[in-house]
C-alpha cells in the first residue's frame, strides 16, 4: 500500500513530463513507416491469425468443450499477453535506450520504465477496442462485465512494473538480462494456456500453472468477455494475485532504488 501511495503521488507530480514523454516514445516507434500506428494492430492480428489457421485447421482445434469458439477464446486470452510481453520487452531496455536523460541531473529517471508500460497500454488500448468490435459482430456484445477489463488491465500494469523496475535496473549493469528476458516472453507464451486450453491440466499441474500470476490476468479477460464471471468470485486466487505483485513491486522498487545512484557512471 505504502508503494502505490508513493507510486501514485510520484505520477501526479510528474504526470506532464510522463504524458509528453509517453506520446513521443508512442510515435517515436512508428517514425517512418507509411502505415504508423497502424503496426501496432497489424502485427498482432497477423500473429493471432497465424495461431488461429495453426490451431483450428492444421490441429483441426474447433469450438472449446462450453461451445465458445476457438478464435474468440484464444483472442481473448492473447490480448493480456501482447500487453504484457511488449511492455516488459520494451521496458527491460528503457534506461539503455533512455541513456541521455539518465546523466541529465534534474531529470527523475524513475518514469523512464512508466513511460515504456504507457506507451505500451496505448496500443493495448487500440487493440482491445478493434477486439470488442469485431466481437460483437461474433455475437459477444459488449455488457457491463466489460468494465472488469480495466481492473485486469491495472493488474497487468502492476504486474509488469514491478517486473520492469528489477530487469531494466539489472540490464544497466548486465545486458544479458534482455536477451534472458526475451527467452521468458517465448517461454511464457506456451507455458499460460493462451493458445491450448487449461483443462487439459489436472490435479497439482493446474495448481502449478496457476501459481503464474499472468495466469490470473489471461482467465480475468476471459471471464470478462466470455464467462461473465466477476474477479470477487475468486477471493483465494486475487488475494494470492495481488500478494505476489506487491513482492514483485517492492523488490522492482527496492532494485532501483539501490542501483539508481550509479546509473549514469555505468551508461
């Protein structure tokens, strides 16, 4: 609690910098490309299509045993995850890229990562609404469960920041750790039931793979466009969600609070 104050206070104070700063990082990704901000749901409707001609007529994978059909379950799933992996990708190396604002001595360094999950969350955003509309056309319209969306979407944000703030202060110092990072975020896509589906699991496998907080993130977007369950239906699992991202916040924030003072001496 002590952390989101600090955490929240600090956003407020610099919210003009970090907005000014998120846009340009935003466009600074798209600068010379014809289609611009375009790519940013271009690439991830191209890979979900990829999965989905994979899964449903290679693997021949049809509708899920409750009759949802398999796009729609998979997408639903891959929304969390594209947010997730881009922003921690991205903001593993957000003091590298960020190096010359680090030597500037006025400059508060810790919304460097805040900027990369920002800017990230905007794509995030664009993708999710393109996704609630075609939706809809499927027949899954929009309801009041869709609101859920933005707690999970704070629970990703949580997340990855606290995740974000301990790998980027690390790769100041060790620039292996990207490419370690990068070989989690392959890893990760097949070991959170994102494309192949959890009942497969069984017993203490389940229990295992549910022990992955981004586990909880990926069933809440599902819960919120398919189940229409709501997140207090689960009070073990988001008490246990939201005990292992406050560990994963305080050790982010302990990391760089600790190796903050040499950064500009490294870079």
């Amino acid at each position: 609690g002590k952390y989101m104050k600090r955490l929240l206070f600090f956003l407020k104070s610099e919210r003009k910098m970090f907005i000014k700063l998120t846009k340009n990082d935003f466009k600074a990704r798209y600068t010379g490309s014809y289609l611009g901000i375009a790519w940013g749901i271009i690439q991830p409707i191209i890979t979900i299509l990829i999965y989905w001609f994979v899964f449903t007529l290679g693997l021949r994978s049809g509708a899920r045993p409750d009759g949802t059909p398999y796009i729609i379950w998979m997408v639903s799933g891959m929304i969390p995850w594209f947010f997730f992996s881009d922003a921690l990708g991205a903001g593993t190396g957000a003091f590298m890229e960020y190096g010359y604002l680090v030597k500037k001595l006025n400059f508060n360094i810790g919304l460097i990562p805040l900027v990369k999950i920002g800017a990230s969350l905007i794509i995030h955003i664009i993708f999710l609404t393109v996704t609630t509309m075609i939706f809809n056309f499927f027949g899954y319209q929009a309801d009041w469960f869709y609101l859920q969306l933005l707690y999970y979407m704070f629970c990703n944000v949580c997340l990855v920041l606290g995740i974000v703030l301990f790998t980027s202060s690390l790769t100041v110092y060790m620039r292996d750790v990207s490419q370690l990072v990068a070989i989690v975020i392959q890893i990760g896509f097949w070991a959170i039931p994102i494309v192949w589906g959890p009942e497969v699991l069984v017993g203490k496998w389940r229990l295992i793979f549910q022990l992955n907080p981004v586990f909880y993130i990926v069933e809440g977007y599902r819960n919120s466009f398919i189940d229409h369950r709501v997140f207090i239906n689960k009070p073990v699992y988001t008490i246990y969600f939201w005990l292992i991202t406050g560990i994963f916040l305080f050790a982010g924030m302990y990391t760089f609070r600790k190796l903050k003072p040499y950064f500009a001496d490294v870079l």
